[in-house]
C-alpha cells in the first residue's frame, strides 16, 4: 500500500513538473517577416562606366578632389622659388590663390582681371566644371575646346600667328603637340608667361591639365594640376559641338 502511494505521488510530481515545462517552451518557429513594401522594385539600373580614351578628345567633368587647390599651390611653389623661405619672388597673382586676385571657380572669391590677361589667367587657374575637346578631322591643326562658361577656344598647332581677338566668346591660342600632349603658349599678366599642358592618364579615363605660370624671365614658378572625370556628351550641362 505503501509502495503504490509513493508511486502516485511520483507520478502526480512528474505531471505538475511537465505541465510546467511545457508552460516554458519556447513557441514554435516563427513565420516570415511581412514583406516588404518595396520588395519586388527593381533597383534602377547602374549606368555604364565610361570607356577608356585613347586621346585628350571628348566630354570632361572637373574632378576637385583629385586637383589641386591654387591657393596651396601658389604657396608652396613661390616658397621653393625663394629657397624655402616662405612666400618670396615677385608675385603673378593666381585669382583664388593669394596676392593677385580673386577667383569665381570652385575655390572662391572675387575676380577683377586689370587686362586680357589677367582674365585669361582668372579663367585657367580657376576651371570650368566642363569641358569638351574636339578636332574636326586627325590632320587638322585646330584644336577646339567648348566650356559650361560659354567659352570657345581653338588652339592653333601650326604656328601661325595669332591676330588680335575682336570676339569676345573666342580665344585663339599658340599651340604645339608634344606627343599627344597639347602644350599651349600664352600670356600671363606683369608680362608673366603661361603655358598650358592637356594629356591623358594611363588609363585613359581623366584628362589631366597643368597650369604652369612664371614670370617674364620665366623665374619663380607656380604649377597647378587640374583633373578631369571622362564623361558621356550627353551627360555636358551645355549642347555639345
């Protein structure tokens, strides 16, 4: 009798133990998350890389972060020129980039250009956002390049001499090839000279342009590299040519 009331009790002991772990289970496996409202869009396509290039010649975008400020160039150029001693040799004056001017580019500041070249100059030391490149046929000497400042400029590479300019939306420059490098000849204000260089990265993908200013005996150097993006013509903010 004994016996069979311990096995009661043991019993009724391991059905209220049970009941509760039961009462403990974690609930069964959970369905799937609601869905999502954009689940089943598309993502919008991504658009194609430009192809490399095998030449300075197409639709170009500025590329800030891979170019170089003007005001920091100025700096540390003029420095060097006077032995490392901070700012010496005769100023030029980079609009934008120190004593000289100012500058409407992506640098900032305000630009009053006392003669043609001065302006010239505020225009190449502080780019475009733009540019296209072009040549109308393989042999042709004149360059062309159209900017989203509304400028034309053509550079001459068969050494003809240059008229002075009556239209102000044109700017004809002395030009030469240097391989596929175009290399420009040009004035800079104070009787300074500039020289402008245009060629193509290893990889075909950037247009790089370097702006090198001196002063009338080609002393005290500043130089400035300025890179541009390949782009699409149709992707230009002005109707391509």
């Amino acid at each position: 009798m004994k016996h069979h009331c311990r096995i009661l009790i043991l019993n009724g002991a391991c059905l209220v133990l049970g009941g509760a772990l039961w009462a403990q289970a974690p609930p069964g496996p959970m369905g799937p998350p609601p869905p999502s409202v954009t689940a089943g869009i598309p993502a919008p396509p991504k658009k194609p890389e430009v192809a490399a290039r095998k030449n300075i010649f197409g639709a170009w975008r500025f590329n800030k972060d891979d170019s170089d400020d003007p005001r920091t160039r100025q700096s540390q150029d003029s420095g060097r020129s006077s032995g490392g001693g901070g700012y010496g040799g005769p100023r030029i004056g980079f609009p934008g980039g120190g004593p000289g001017g100012g500058g409407n580019g992506p640098y900032g500041g305000s630009r009053r250009p006392q003669d043609d070249s001065s302006e010239r100059l505020g225009d190449q030391v502080n780019p475009v956002r733009e540019v296209q490149m072009l040549q109308r046929n393989p042999n042709d000497p004149e360059v062309e390049m159209y900017d989203d400042r509304s400028h034309r400029h053509i550079f001459y590479t068969d050494g003809r001499k240059i008229e002075k300019q009556k239209d102000p939306g044109l700017e004809e420059i002395s030009a030469r090839w240097d391989g596929n490098r175009l290399v420009t000849d040009e004035k800079a204000p104070k009787n300074g000279k500039m020289t402008r260089t245009f060629e193509l990265s290893a990889d075909g993908r950037q247009l790089m342009e370097t702006v090198r200013v001196t002063d009338s005996k080609g002393n005290h150097p500043i130089t400035v590299n300025y890179v541009y993006d390949a782009i699409e013509k149709s992707d230009l903010s002005f109707p391509p040519h």
